[in-house]
C-alpha cells in the first residue's frame, strides 16, 4: 500500500524537494539583477537586510534575494556559483534539517548559505567540523564571500587563549570542532570570573560529517577531570593475574554483546588468588570493579584494533575512521587496566569535574541543521533524539558510479589475495584504487602484501589531518594506490587525474562491511562525484566479524555443499541481502544502546541545567546578598522542622539539640542562650533566629565593607563547584550499580531517577549549609582570591586534551580533631567536618 501510495504521489522525500525548488526558482530570479550591482552596492544589500529585520520581516521573507547575494558574491569571489541543488541544501539547512548530499556536491559551499541568513539576526553562527584541519580551511576559504559582504569570521581551534576564543564567539559566523564548543561550554560553567566566559548564548549550528559528529562520536562524553591519589601497584597484580584464567571455565564472553563475564569457577578461582571470602561483598566493591575491568582488557581490547601501544602510552583507535585518538582515556579504570596488561607506565585515575553529552551539548541550540553524505539510514535516531528530520538532495549531475554486489570468500586469506589481484589489475591498466579496511592492523596486512607483488602505494592511518588530506587528494591519480583506514580523509574531495575517466574512474575496495551501513556508503561515496564514473566492490569472508556473528553458518552450509574453495568467490542477491539484515539488526541495537546511555544522561544534564544557571547567576549577578539570605533561611527552616517538628508539643522539643546545631552553621557561639528560647513556639523560635542572622550578616559587612561582595561569590562558587564535582561522582557510581536493582523486579532507570532526585536535594541542602556555615566564620586580611577547586585535563570523543595550570584534586585529610580550615577556631569535627 506503501509503495501505491508512493508511486502515484511520490515519496516524501520527491514531494519535500518538489516544494523547495519553487524557492529555488525565486532565488534565481534575482540573479541577473544582482550581476548588475557594483562590489559595494552588493556588501550593502546586507545592512539592507539587517534593516528589513529591524522593521519586522522574518529570516524566510528575505531568503532569496539573500542566498543570491550569498551566490553572486562567491561567484566574484571563489570563481563558484552555488548549483541549483546546493540552493536547495540551503534551504534544508536554514530550516534547520538535515542535509544528505553525496561525497563530492560541495557541502562546505552549501553551509555559506544559511550561515550568512541566520548571522544577519546578529546573534552567532557555529559552523562545526570534525578537526581543526577543516574547521581552519573552510573558514579561511569561504570567510572571503562573508568578508566581503561585511561579515566577521571567526576560528576556534586547539590552543587558543580565553581573549582570542571570546573574540572568535564575538564574530558574526564561527567556524570550529565539536571538541572545542562543547569544551568552551563548560569551561564557561568553570568560570571564576565573568570576563572568563567566551561563548554566547547558543543560537544556530550547522554540524558538517553530522552523523560521525552526532552519532559514531556521540557515545564518549566530552569530560574535564581532575587527577586522584590512587594505588596503581593494584592494577599490575590485576593483570598478572587475569591471563591465568581460562575461556568457557573461568569466563564467558559474548562478542555480539561485547561482554565478558566471570563463571562461578572463576570467582571461586579469583577470590583464592587475592585471598579473600567473597568477591561480591560491600568491602570488596572496588575489587570487583577492578578485577571486570581487567578482564575486559584482556579478552575483549585487542592490540592494533581497539588501541596501539606507541611511546609507551596506550592511545585509543576510533573505531569509525581508525584515527589514533591522542589523550582520550577509557574512564571506570578501564584504560589503566589496559596499560597494565601491556606493561607501559599507569596513569592516574581521574575525578570528573565536568562533562556533557554531544547529544545534550547540541541539543541547546535554538536551531541545529545538518549535513553529511550519509544520514537516511539514521533517520530514527536524529528525529527521536535531536528532532531533525532528513532530506535527500538530489546530485547536480547524475551518479554513474557502478556499485558492484558483494563477493564473498570462505577464509580471510582468500579474500586478501583477491583483493591484491584486482588492486594488481587496477594498477596494471592505470585506474586509481582506493582500499577502505577497518583497522591499522588490517592496513598493514594489505601493505605488505603489495610490497611483495611491487606495487607502490600510499598507507593512510589517519594520524595527521593535514597530511591525511593531501593524501586523500590525490587518490584520485593515474596508477595511485591508496589504503585507508574506513573515512580517514572526510571533508577532502578525490579529483580525478588525466584519462582518469577514460579507465572507469576511481575503483573502491572495501574488504570488509563494517556493521554500520552508513560508514560502507561512506566508502562508496569516495568515487564517482559530480558525475564522475567509478566502481565500487566490498570482499567479504565468513571469518569477518560481521559475518562471523551475524548469519555466516547457512552460507558455509552452502560452499561446503557445492564443494568451494578458499579462493572461489561466491555472488550473489540474496548474500547482499543478508548482510544488509545483519547490518540493520547491529545498528539497531547499538541505536538502543545510545537511547539507553542518552536516557541515563538526560537525568544528569537536567541537575546539571540547574547548576549551571545558578552559577552563571553567581558570576554576573550584581548583588548576592539576597540569594545567601535565602540559602541560610533554608537551613533555618529544615533545622525547625528537625529539632522542633510542627507535630510536636513545645515542651518536647529538643532545644539543646537544635542550639548546638545553629552554633554550628549559622547562629554564632552564644548568639542566642536556651534561655530566649524556651518556652517559645517553633514560629517565633524561626523569626528569632531570622532575625539574628540578618542582624549578624549586617554587621559582617559593615566589619568587610567593599571585601564582601568578594567573599560571597568566593564561597558560594567555590562551594557550588566542589559539591557539583562530589555530585558527579556520587551519580557515576549510582548509575554504575544500578543495574543491579532488575533482579528486585524495579525498573533500574526510574530507580536511578528515584535516587538521583534525593541526592540532588540533598546536595542542594548541602550546598545551603556549607554556605551559610562559612559566610559568618572565614577570616579574611585581604581580598578573597576565587580558586578553581581542581582542573587538570580535558577528554573527548577524538582525544583533544589541554593540560591545565590550575591544581589537581588531592585526598589530605583534615584531622578531625585538628582546627578547622575555615578560620572559626573550633576543632574540624565541631564544625565544617
């Protein structure tokens, strides 16, 4: 009925673009009138549009003389004039979608469309990358057709200081990594002072590779951490001690799942190896911890795959473009239990101080647009997580690349010689190669079986953008032979060299289906752009994983029935098929793994929205009195209802109890005697001791004068930041556990709302004390200095990590009987402690 439907009205996607080209006519109507205007007529259109603002037009009213602006100042300045589909992506952009375009159809020129529409509100527009590579060549490049219509560009890039990245937020379009804006955000939120902050409020991103971006990078949060004092000896015995355990007896693992777990036999075995009675006792939490996550180092991390050993540092390997992702960490203890399983030095562990999802980070902006090469097959995540849906653009050319079925070869060896005998015919007759594997490991298998046949080629690991890109670039030559490791290369266009066409174009080689389809169409995108002829093949084995794990025995079956060797290939529909089933049903259940984390998170980031407004109240508030007036007032009436609840008699209230209390938050000693208050009722107890604290603070001020002010922020932020950090550790280990609540029958993630919503009330009432506590006894003798109560390096999906100047977290322990560190003269454990 679907298809009926379709054919007689067309699909969505037909009658979406159908609508959008009668835009596209408008547009173009304004294009010879503009030829006529002279350079600075033309810049001027933009105050006009500006004006049109002001006086009450919306961004859709001036859209296309705009976006003929846009394409008659990139013609007279890059020499390009925007095709008609790449108008169309435009639109789909500012209407804040999702563009698909195919490798090759100029997205980087596309962006310049909406980006210069929406930057004329004056508000900010982020155009992000996946590397500083990028976000530096398109913002260098297109910035020439904003420049020219009197627009400010600016770059966020790594290593930028607070002045440079404020100036950068401050231009009309910015241009940057989703590392660095997500960064800046909460480096932002860590700000101990308002002329720290460089962001603006978060108006229009337009993310390009946004699938890599919101997807394949979206399952690593982007953390600030600061370094814990820890016994790392305990690892290295860990590790000696795992290796000793053996598969199906000790363990069991399940590679569809990706998991791995200890047996009975193995617990018994582990628990007489350390030498303790019960492996999962309260008391032995972090052992148990520990011991799971050396084991998955040791059978699930695979060297040269998941992470290479360089400079005796583990580095992680993306799992999606087989880049080395330098400075990001497995957390939980998971990457130290690796270093220890190969021997090299032991970092830290480290204490998150701040973090934030992609998903939560993009998800703030007022509007987000993206556009990549392949999104349709992601459609349901971006519409049920981020709310975009996806419009599929056509090509200005028509695709004449040729899209080979699959072949598929009993043995992995079989499949490599394959592989080097089409590359070795390639190579003969002079067509370009371009060889797509899935890891470093796999590269150099390649490699070194093109160096025995002789034939010269160019091994791309990913390890230098720059590099990668000049690589990429010239894939397209006579006789080159390229081998890449999945999308190493994204954003750099593969010109073909002379008489290139004449041999078919650029032939792809994928010589494995990587479990998501999306990254497979990446590959094929490489060849036949703007109408360019090319090929495209994937070779396959029955010992790839994919295969392996996911419907490979029936074709096994098969071969053994017809007698097939290792080195006879078999084709055929219904093989493609059963791949595609494999690859829908990986993908969806990695999309249920990321909705589930997601769900766990969204819980996190709406404590975290709190927090961070109030902060941000803090920094640039004018007056705080108020707010710890309130604060204190709160504490007052919880420690009315504790000590003298309103069900209970006056003569049974605990006056002593509530007195010793007071004295040590918010009252002073001796402030008020058991004598005032006896007999009293609990309402007239609250208004006195109200009352005294007003008194107390104005005399506070009077005794500070103009080093007040100073003070509150200082306590309320220092105060606010240290809880918050407590807060995020005390929510990874609730999230942690969990799980452990579905063997009661409960469901764990509204168990986890349950119980993250009293520790958020509790740290909020802590938050209260401390600060009510500290206002009236901090001794200052000169002007309170806001220290950040520990940073020490940042984390992310690709690894980009800033060494701060600022201290780390230590553990010394104030004694409990020593004098308390905030001035009061008691000892700690009678006051702060």
């Amino acid at each position: 009925m679907l298809g009926l439907i379709s054919k007689i009205f067309g699909s969505y996607n037909d009658r979406e673009i159908k609508g959008l080209s009668k835009i596209v006519q408008v547009v173009n109507g304004f294009e010879e009138g503009l030829k006529k205007l002279s350079d600075e007529q033309l810049r001027n259109k933009t105050f006009e549009f500006k004006d049109r603002l002001a006086k009450g037009e919306t961004l859709d009213d001036i859209l296309p003389e705009a976006f003929a602006v846009v394409r008659e100042a990139s013609r007279r300045t890059l020499g390009m004039r925007h095709f008609d589909v790449q108008i169309l992506g435009g639109i789909v952009l500012h209407q804040g979608r999702i563009a698909e375009m195919k490798t090759g159809e100029g997205k980087t020129l596309v962006a310049t469309l909406p980006a210069y529409l929406n930057a004329l509100e004056g508000k900010g527009v982020h155009v992000v990358t996946v590397n500083d590579y990028l976000a530096t060549r398109d913002s260098q490049w297109m910035g020439k057709i904003y420049e020219f219509l009197g627009l400010k560009v600016g770059l966020i890039v790594h290593g930028l200081g607070s002045s440079e990245r404020r100036e950068a937020y401050g231009c009309d379009i910015t241009y940057g990594t989703n590392n660095e804006f997500g960064f800046d955000y909460l480096r932002d939120n860590m700000a101990l002072y308002k002329e720290d902050l460089v962001q603006r409020d978060l108006h229009y991103a337009i993310i390009d590779e946004v699938d890599s971006i919101l997807i394949d990078e979206a399952r690593t949060p982007l953390i600030i951490s600061g370094q814990v004092e820890q016994d790392i000896s305990m690892y290295y015995r860990y590790a000696k001690l795992i290796p000793k355990l053996k598969n199906e007896i000790h363990y069991s693992v399940d590679e569809k799942a990706n998991t791995v777990v200890l047996t009975e036999e193995g617990i018994r075995e582990v628990e007489q190896q350390l030498g303790i009675e019960n492996l999962y006792d309260d008391e032995n939490m972090e052992i148990s911890h520990h011991i799971n996550q050396a084991l998955r180092a040791h059978v699930l991390m695979k060297r040269d795959r998941d992470y290479v050993v360089q400079n005796n540092q583990v580095i992680i390997v993306d799992e999606f473009t087989g880049r080395l992702m330098h400075g990001r960490r497995y957390s939980n203890g998971l990457h130290q239990a690796i270093e220890a399983k190969e021997g090299v030095k032991i970092e830290r562990e480290s204490q998150t101080l701040a973090s934030i999802t992609y998903q939560n980070y993009f998800r703030m902006y007022k509007k987000l647009a993206g556009m990549t090469g392949t999104a349709l097959t992601e459609e349901e995540e971006f519409r049920k997580i981020y709310g975009l849906d996806v419009v599929v653009i056509p090509t200005n050319l028509p695709m004449i690349r040729l899209d080979l079925p699959d072949v598929v070869y009993r043995t992995e060896k079989g499949k490599f010689q394959a592989v080097i005998r089409q590359v070795e015919e390639c190579y003969r007759k002079g067509q370009p190669v371009l060889v797509g594997t899935i890891s470093i490991e796999k590269s150099e298998l390649l490699s070194e079986m093109l160096k025995r046949k002789g034939i010269p080629h160019t091994v791309l690991n990913a390890k230098y953008h720059e590099k990668e890109a000049e690589i990429v670039a010239q894939a397209g030559q006579r006789g080159a032979v390229t081998i890449a490791t999945n999308m190493a290369g994204r954003g750099t266009d593969i010109v073909l060299g002379e008489g290139v066409k004449e041999l078919g174009g650029l032939y792809i080689i994928g010589t494995e289906r990587h479990e998501s389809r999306r990254i497979d169409n990446q590959l094929r995108g490489r060849a036949g752009r703007q109408g360019d002829p090319g090929v495209s093949q994937f070779y396959i084995s029955l010992e790839d994983d994919l295969m392996r794990l996911f419907g490979s025995e029936k074709i096994m079956g098969m071969m053994d029935k017809l007698g097939m060797d290792d080195n006879t290939p078999i084709e055929h529909p219904l093989l493609s098929k059963t791949i595609e089933n494999a690859q829908k049903r990986v993908e969806a259940r990695n999309f249920d793994i990321r909705k589930h984390v997601l769900q766990y998170d969204d819980v996190m980031n709406q404590q975290r929205e709190v927090i961070y407004k109030q902060r941000k109240e803090v920094l640039l508030g004018e007056k705080l009195e108020d707010k710890i007036i309130g604060m204190i007032d709160k504490v007052i009436e919880r420690s009315i209802d504790l000590f003298a609840h309103e069900e209970l008699y006056p003569e049974d209230y605990d006056l002593k109890g509530l007195l010793e209390y007071a004295e040590s938050t918010y009252l002073l000693p001796n402030d008020i005697s058991l004598e005032e208050i006896q007999g009293l009722h609990r309402e007239e107890i609250l208004e006195l001791f109200k009352e005294k604290v007003r008194e107390n603070y104005q005399k506070r001020k009077e005794q500070l004068k103009e080093l007040m002010e100073e003070l509150e922020r200082v306590i309320v932020l220092r105060t606010v930041d240290r809880k918050w950090m407590e807060q995020i550790s005390a929510m990874d280990e609730l999230r942690q556990g969990i799980g452990l609540r579905a063997f009661g029958q409960k469901d764990p993630l509204i168990e986890y709302k349950f119980e993250a919503y009293n520790m958020f009330q509790a740290m909020i009432e802590s938050i209260q004390e401390e600060v009510a506590r500290l206002i009236f006894r901090v001794q200052i003798t000169a002007t309170p200095v806001r220290r950040a109560v520990a940073v020490a390096k940042e984390t992310s999906a690709s690894g980009s990590e800033v060494n701060s100047k600022q201290t780390p977290v230590k553990s010394n322990k104030v004694g409990r009987n020593d004098p308390c560190p905030c001035g009061s003269g008691k000892k700690y454990k009678k006051c702060c402690g």
